[in-house]
C-alpha cells in the first residue's frame, strides 16, 4: 500500500562512536569493502516509499566525501548538533527549505547511521502499519531474555518482569509536523531524549510498536562489525 504522503528519510551520522575504540567515527568504519554509513544510507534510498534523505553530519566531516550512493534521489546535507536530538531537529527543520516538502502533511523516517542490515520488508512493515495513523511508530524487538536490575556495586538488585518490553530499534516514522514540535518542546524544557519515539512520548503520544527483525543490529563495540558482515552475507543468500 502506497501511503497518501511523502517520507523523507533522515539519517543521523554526527556521532563520534567513543566506545568503538577505533581511529575514526563508527559510521565510516568498512563493511565488506564500504563504509557502514553508505550501507544504512543506501537501504533507505533502495526503498520505493522514500522520497529523498537528508543526513545529519558534523561540521567540515572529513569522511563523507567518500560516501558513494547508487540513487537518483536527493540527498541533503543537514549539520549535527551535539546530541542525537539536536542532529534530528536539525535535519527536520532543513526540509522546510525544500520545495517539494510539505509540513502539514509530509512524514519523516528516521534511522541511525549504523544500522546497516535493516531489512526492506522491516521498512515497509513499518510504513504499511502507522503511516495512516496519527501517533507513527517504530520498529521494536520483544525482550526474550531474563531481565535484572542491578544495585550501584553491580550485583543483582531483582528481576524485571519482561512482559511489555521491547528494544527500541530503527527507523521510527513519524509526522513531520508533531515530531519537529515534540523535538523543540524538549530541547526547550532541557528534557532528554534517547529517540524521537520518547520525544513524542513525552508530547503525549503513543506511538505504535512493529516487530522487526533480530539482524536489525547498532554498531557499538568492535565485534558488531563481524557480527553485521555476517548478517548481510545470510541476507544477500536470501534474495
């Protein structure tokens, strides 16, 4: 189903990646021969329901020149804040400046710049369930293993019923016009946000939540990059 709306993606690669412990960001870090960033960038781009990207990067970033996209739809360069939710307001409030972008009506689909095995099927899954409906939605991960909470010395503190409770993943979609106000409503109040889900949390509502798939992974730590690798391999068997 071909929803009524345009989406422009929104990639978020101001990130530094202090926890890879690696010379350079961990977006620009190769994946089977190209960096993990052009591999999240692409997904988005390969998707029919996507009408341009837009990519929130730091300012003079030396690496992105290297970025190489096999597409014929725009991509726009917005510049990164210090946060993850800065680099998204940021990139929202650049597509006013875009002719073809409407605000009333237009949606955004957000995604992290290192989730490069995003599944298609995953994308339009997401797009075909919330788009027609007020509140967006994001893709998740039910929570399979035992919970704990943990005391300040590390030791375990209780168990965590793990009924209702999922990982958060990428893409989130949602309406251009709440989540820029939900956006700025928390950068104003000084809330923190971790994703814009919790940002239009916070603005009162509900997003939906639709299972992805287990590869959906975020490059963090050293071993995710053999871990992705492998993951696409299984991918491109399938196809």
């Amino acid at each position: 189903m071909k929803p009524s709306h345009k989406i422009w993606a929104v990639v978020v690669a101001a990130g530094i990646g202090k926890r890879m412990h690696a010379p350079l960001p961990k977006q620009y870090l190769e994946l089977n021969g190209v960096p993990v960033l052009q591999h999240s960038l692409q997904r988005l781009l390969d998707n029919p329901h996507v009408t341009a990207l837009v990519v929130a990067l730091r300012e003079h970033d030396p690496y992105w020149p290297q970025i190489r996209l096999n597409t014929k739809k725009p991509v726009l360069i917005a510049r990164g804040g210090d946060e993850r939710s800065d680099s998204v307001l940021s990139a929202l409030n650049s597509l006013q400046q875009q002719a073809e972008f409407d605000p009333a009506h237009d949606w955004v689909l957000v995604h992290d710049a290192v989730r490069p095995c995003v599944r298609q099927a995953d994308i339009d899954r997401l797009i075909n369930t919330v788009s027609d409906s007020e509140a967006g939605g994001l893709l998740a991960l039910a929570v399979r293993d035992t919970m704990k909470r943990q005391h300040a010395d590390g030791t375990v503190a209780q168990n965590v019923d793990r009924e209702g409770l999922w990982h958060a993943l990428t893409p989130q979609l949602f309406p251009w016009r709440l989540l820029q106000r939900a956006l700025t409503q928390a950068a104003q109040s000084k809330r923190a946000v971790t994703d814009e889900s919790s940002a239009m949390e916070a603005a009162g509502y509900a997003p939906r939540l639709v299972e992805g798939s287990a590869d959906n992974i975020k490059i963090t730590r050293p071993g995710d990059i053999r871990l992705a690798e492998l993951y696409l391999e299984e991918q491109q068997k399938s196809l």
